[in-house]
C-alpha cells in the first residue's frame, strides 16, 4: 500500500470513527433524557375513581351532563377524604374534630359571634353547634354568655386557652394543607380556588341569602 493510500484509509478512519462517535453520543444524549426522572406531576396520572365509572354507566342513555356530575361528585368526595384525613393526623393530636377545629376557627377570625351566626359560619345545625359547645366548653376553650340586649341570643367567645390552641394548631393545619395540593402548581391552585368560588357564588344567588 503506497503512503498516500495509507492517509487516505487514515483519513476515512478519522472521519468514520467521528460520525460513529457522534451517533454514539446523539443515541446516549436520547436515552439521557428518555431516562430523566419524571416530576411529581408528570408522574401523576389521573384516573376515574370507579364510583365515577359506575356513575356513568348507571347513567348512559339518559340526557346527562358527565363534566357536570364529575365536578360536583368530585368536589363531594374531596370534601370528605379532606374532613377525614386532617380527623386522623393535624385534629386528632389535639383531640378535636372538625366541625369543632372549624368552631374555634370562626371564633378566631371573627372574635364573639351569636350561635345563630357561628351555627352558619361554621356549617353545621344549631343543634349539632349546641353539642359542640358544650365539650368545647367543657374543655375551657370557649365561653357563653346571655346577650344583655336580647336575652334571648347567646354569644359565644374565645377563651385565652382557646386562643392559645388555634394559634398553635393552625400552622400546623396550614402545612398539611399545603402538603396535599403540592401537586398543584400555583396557577392550577389559583385556578381551583377561583372556579369553587364561583360555584358557592351560583348557588348563593339560586338559594338567596342564608341566614
């Protein structure tokens, strides 16, 4: 072989081992990122809880709004899990259940409230809200007293140690509830909020005022 054919095979050589590397590279750079660990959201797949799948089937042939009844549904069912799962963690290190944390919770932000007031504000029936009184009351968290212009009302207050367990729990509260929407991005939380408001808002104005 003559020196000129040698540093033409040489030069192929360079030239092949250049375009084999690079290849190498491009196939190592797509299984680079075909193996990049998906983000908690990517990961996340979405998926018909099977009350909703029976729902739909239970209703086929009937003239049903599907979106309709899987936002409601689900906003049922989030509202439940949400009630439980802070009963079983944040509540029940201080012994409180919710309609009682949401009780203290009224308080705190509003200061003295009539029951007929708290009742509404905290969603439950006077009856229910007289029950919860009581063991709050029992605990020393909250106090009643008679209106001194109608005898009839009640108002009900904060005690210091009342006071002194919201402020305490509350942080406490609010990072569990920031753990369970980690998953949202903060458009999507906005997003959520917004929509959910709108919805308290059409029945407000279906129902009228209440209270």
């Amino acid at each position: 072989m003559t020196t000129k054919s040698r540093r033409n095979d040489s030069a192929t050589t360079k030239v092949g081992a250049g375009v084999d590397q690079d290849s190498d590279g491009k196939r190592r750079a797509k299984m680079s990122v075909a193996k990049k660990p998906a983000t908690k959201r990517s990961a996340t797949r979405l998926q018909k809880p099977l009350a909703e799948l029976l729902g739909e089937q239970r209703v086929a042939g009937l003239r049903i709004n599907l979106d309709s009844m899987a936002l409601v549904s689900n906003i049922h069912r989030a509202s439940g899990f949400i009630r439980e799962h802070f009963e079983r963690s944040i509540l029940a290190e201080a012994d409180l259940h919710w309609s009682a944390f949401v009780t203290l919770w009224c308080l705190w932000i509003y200061g003295e409230l009539e029951t007929r007031r708290l009742a509404l504000e905290a969603g439950v029936a006077k009856s229910t809200l007289s029950s919860i009184l009581n063991m709050l009351e029992d605990r020393k968290l909250v106090r009643r007293r008679t209106n001194e212009l109608e005898r009839r009302l009640v108002i009900v207050n904060l005690t210091a140690s009342g006071a002194e367990l919201i402020s305490a729990l509350f942080p406490k509260f609010n990072a569990e509830e920031t753990r369970i929407v980690a998953r949202l991005s903060p458009k999507q939380i906005k997003a959520a909020t917004d929509a959910i408001r709108i919805i308290l808002a059409t029945i407000n104005e279906i129902d009228g005022p209440i209270g």
